[in-house]
C-alpha cells in the first residue's frame, strides 16, 4: 500500500468510526471474564527426575473492581478449564450472572458471530452453576478488556515474582500464587479511588448469587453416533439409548460413577452407572423396540423366578410349572414352555389358568400342551358332574352302618 492509499484509508476510518473506541461501563457482579494468559514458565520440578514442567495460567476478573483469580495448571485442557471455572467461583464466594471466554477450544465447539457453539462440557458447568457463557465477539478486543488488562497488569507484577523461582508442585505453586494475589489486591488503583479488594468487597461481592449446593463434578464429553443396536460407546463399554434414536448423533457425559446421554437438544435421554468390569453392554429394557423387550425378558427369568411367578397365581400352576420344571434334566430346557405357559394368564385370566392346571394335575399330565388345550377347548368350564352311584346312601334304621362290621 502506499502513502496515499494508506492517508485516504486513515482518513476514512476517522470520517467513520472505526478509529474511535466505546467505553464500557461494568456492571457490578455480572461479569467474569476468562482466558488462558499467553505466557508460560517453567516453574515446576518433578523431584525424582528433576524436569522442568512448563505452568499455564488460567486468568479471570470480575465485574467492576477487575478482582482476579490465577491457578497454574500443566497443560490448557478441557478438564483444567471445568476446574479452574469451579475453584474461581469458591474463590469469590459466589457466581456472576454471565461468563465472557474467548473463543478458545476449551469454551466454545464451533466460533460464530452470532451462535456460537459452547462446548458441551462447558455447557454443562454454566447450567450447574445457573451462569450463561457469552463468548467475546470475534476481533472485538473491546469485549474483554477487563482480562487483558489484568494479564498485563498480571504478568508485571505476578509472572515477574514467579520468573527465577521454582516448585516441587503445583500445589505449592497454587499457594504461592494466591498469596501473592492478596498482595496485588491491595494495591491502590491508578485511576480510580480504592483498591481492587476494596471495591470488590463494597459492590462485587453483594451483586453475586449464591454458589451451588454441591461443587460442579467435572466430566469427560463425547459425541456419538448411534448405531443400529442402540448402544453407544465409552472406554469399551456400551449403554443403552431409545432405539428410536438411530443414527442420531448424541452427548455422553461421563463422571467416575454415571454415565448420562443427552440428545442434539441437550436433554437427558439416559443414565446409567458407569461399568468398569463384567458385562460390557449395559441396557434398559425401556429402550428396546417390542419384540426385542420380550425376548429379554424371557431371557432374565430362571426357575426359581418361574416358580414364583406361579405361585401368584394359585398352588395348582406352581404344581405344574415346578414339574415341568423338575422333568428335565437341565433346567433351562423347560424355561421356554414355562414362559407360553404363564404367559397364557394374560390372554384367558389369573382364574381359568389356575383351574386347567388344576385338571392338567388330576390327568397327571404336567405339560404346555395339556394346559394349553384344556384352555382353547374350554375343559376348564365345564364343571364336574358327580354320577347318582356315587353318591352318599342316606341314613335309615335298616341300613346297617360301617360300625356293625367293626
């Protein structure tokens, strides 16, 4: 560009705005803003090897008074950013309304002006800390000025105290850290009356809302695709989704205890307890299609389940179903016939089972089919007819009774 092109294009900034700047004005605990400082240092020394581990700053402000939080961590991932956002809020004693992150990994999946993507780990922070997260506009350096100028004024006073010194944690260094910050706080502004700490204290502090009842659990988030078993997977185990969810693509988040899915709408479709050993697939039969639901159930039963499910129903079924139990010689021979059998209660009644089983007991004849056709021919309702032969002579004075043999 030449001079004059460069003239002509200073000038048109001026007639237009673009060389002028807004002045912001921060409303007392609504804001915290949030970025990685761009130094690092090498602080840290692993005892037994003696290597030097390189410290990564996470940096905050908060609203009016710019009060700062800093915590060193060994690398700038996600779990570290979900950490240092929850030790941040205890440090204050409370949490503001909104979050400003730049538009880092850590915050934000996908940068855009006016939608931006949080990323869903983080998303799930904002919502158990009741906080929203707006990230800072693309190239609108105006929207975090607040965390800059505390990295600057950071870096002077905080890295520069930090630089030839040396830590055998970061533990310690963390404590070095936030002792040094109650040094800084104090410090008396340049420009304005008071202290960082003062004014956090007068109109900061009053303005923040209550922490959570319990500290945010940080998790691991993963994307999915569901398959067409409607099992998803996590570090080689597979929970169970709606089936109906296939080839959705889903959120898993994962603590040490749970497992929970969420659909492309953030709602909590599953939850299951996280597995470590045994079985690798995990299932909730209310996730299955029908026909597969019925056919796990049969699967969970065994004979002691079957002779319980009969004995519900009356002693003659439980009869019959702990022989037809007890025929085979291995048992599971016998569970399919069981199920048709028990199941037949739905289609005739608790009542009608009962008695064809009590008339399959009296033919000896301990079997489905027998049951099954005393049912569809309707044996069970026809009552017994007692022959006039057999029935009881009546007493009279010459009819001799079975005491006059005695």
């Amino acid at each position: 560009m030449n001079t004059v092109s460069f003239v002509n294009v200073n000038r048109w900034k001026g007639i237009s705005g673009k060389n002028v700047t807004m002045h912001q004005e921060r409303e007392a605990g609504k804001e915290l803003f949030v970025d990685w400082m761009g130094d690092t240092l090498s602080l840290v020394v692993d005892q037994s090897t003696g290597e030097l581990y390189d410290a990564h700053f996470f940096v905050c402000t908060l609203g009016n008074s710019g009060f700062p939080y800093v915590e060193a961590f060994p690398d700038e991932k996600l779990d570290k950013w979900l950490i240092a956002h929850t030790h941040a809020f205890e440090y204050y004693g409370g949490v503001p309304r909104i979050v400003v992150p730049d538009n880092c990994k850590t915050a934000v999946s996908k940068p855009q002006y006016y939608d931006p993507v949080i990323n869903p780990a983080y998303w799930e922070l904002a919502k158990h800390y009741n906080v929203a997260v707006i990230p800072a506009r693309i190239r609108e350096p105006q929207d975090k000025a607040p965390v800059e100028e505390s990295v600057k004024w950071l870096e002077t006073w905080l890295l520069g105290w930090l630089r030839n010194q040396r830590f055998f944690s970061f533990g310690e260094l963390n404590k070095a850290i936030k002792h040094r910050l109650s040094e800084l706080v104090r410090r008396r502004y340049q420009k304005r009356p008071g202290t960082r700490l003062s004014v956090f204290n007068e109109l900061d502090f009053p303005k923040l809302r209550s922490l959570a009842a319990s500290a945010f659990e940080t998790a691991d988030m993963k994307l999915r695709t569901v398959p067409d078993n409607y099992h998803v997977e996590y570090n080689d185990f597979y929970y169970s989704v709606p089936y109906t969810l296939y080839r959705q693509r889903v959120t898993i988040r994962a603590t040490s205890t749970t497992i929970e899915i969420f659909d492309s709408s953030r709602v909590r479709i599953a939850s299951h307890i996280r597995k470590y050993s045994g079985k690798r697939y995990v299932t909730d039969p209310a996730h299955m299609p029908e026909r597969h639901r019925h056919y796990w159930d049969s699967k969970q039963f065994n004979g002691n389940r079957y002779r319980l499910w009969a004995k519900n129903i009356g002693e003659n079924t439980f009869y019959v179903i702990d022989r037809m139990l007890a025929f085979q010689k291995i048992e599971e021979q016998a569970y399919k016939s069981c199920m048709g059998l028990l199941q037949m209660s739905k289609k005739y009644g608790l009542e009608r089972l009962e008695t064809a089983c009590a008339k399959a007991k009296i033919m000896n004849s301990c079997t489905y089919t027998t049951v099954t056709n005393i049912l569809k021919n309707g044996q069970d309702l026809v009552k017994v007819q007692v022959s006039p032969s057999s029935k009881a002579t009546p007493g009279h004075e010459n009819v001799r009774g079975a005491a006059y043999y005695t």
